[in-house]
C-alpha cells in the first residue's frame, strides 16, 4: 500500500468525544506518508500506533528528516533522473505541476515543490520508458504532501527538475 493511499481511504466523521478512542486521528492529513503496521478493518476508528513510516530499500523512513515523510506520487518526465541509477542521498529536485486548460483559461506550469529530497525513483504503474510515469519518493512537509496528492488528481503531468 502507497502511504498517500492510507490518507486517501479515509473518511471523517464527527462524532462525540465520549466515543473516541484515546489516540484516535483528528484529520486524515495525521496519516500522510504513513502505512498500516496491520490490517485496518473498514469503519473502524483510526488510532497512531496502527501507523509507521514506510521502510524504504531496507533504510527507516528517517531519511525524510525533520518535519518530513516520505510520499509516493507519480510523475512523468524521469527518464533522464532514471538513467542515472538510484538518486544519491542528497540528490533534491523540484516538482513543477502542469496543468489542463479549462473554460475559465489557459492551463499553467507552476513548482508545487522546490528543492525536495529524492529518496527514490523507480518504475510506475506503467512501467519504464518514454512516457511512461515513474513512482518517486519524496521527503515533503504536510502542505507539500497535501498539495502534490490533490495536484496527481488535476493536474495534466507531475515533472520532476533536478535541482541546480
């Protein structure tokens, strides 16, 4: 399971304080970068301890750093950070969002994201090559995590830039 999947399964109800577990999550957004350490039965409430950062390559997710976690999007136009082998430790990129034109005007090219941590980037769904999507794991903040998630669902392409 994609650790942005477990955000985005989640529904969220109001209910009285008097029902809820100790530990419970408030928002979905607690679980960002986050999977299931078990099965989580459908309905249920949603304590912290279910939760931990994704193992990647055999490494904690701790290579986030400080106030990041690791999420998983999808981007096109990585062939060329692919080619190269698996991004070094520092290696940060910005992920620039383009998106479609509607009724209301032309569609835009902004960075959603700049200068984040590549912690890894390999095939996605689609598989390698000339365009297709690669899955890249990145270290972001909440607000980027947030904003990128809402952006795979919009936007026409997600483009990762090396840094530099």
């Amino acid at each position: 399971m994609r650790p942005e999947d477990v955000a985005n399964g989640l529904a969220q109800r109001r209910v009285p304080v008097k029902f809820v577990p100790a530990g419970a999550l408030q928002a979905a957004a607690e679980a960002i970068g986050l999977v299931p350490a078990t099965d989580l039965p459908a309905g249920s409430y949603l304590v912290a301890e279910q939760l931990h950062p994704p193992v990647h390559g055999g490494q904690p997710a701790s290579l986030a750093g400080p106030r990041r976690r690791p999420v998983e999007i999808s981007v096109s136009g990585a062939e060329a950070l692919l080619s190269t082998g698996t991004p070094d430790r520092e290696a940060k990129v910005d992920v620039v969002v383009t998106t479609e034109a509607s009724a209301a005007g032309p569609g835009q090219t902004y960075v959603a994201a700049a200068a984040v941590p590549l912690l890894a980037l390999g095939p996605g769904a689609d598989g390698p090559g000339p365009g297709g999507t690669s899955a890249a794991t990145l270290a972001l903040t909440k607000r980027q995590a947030l904003r990128l998630i809402a952006a795979e669902s919009f936007a026409r392409k997600l483009t990762l830039l090396p840094e530099g």
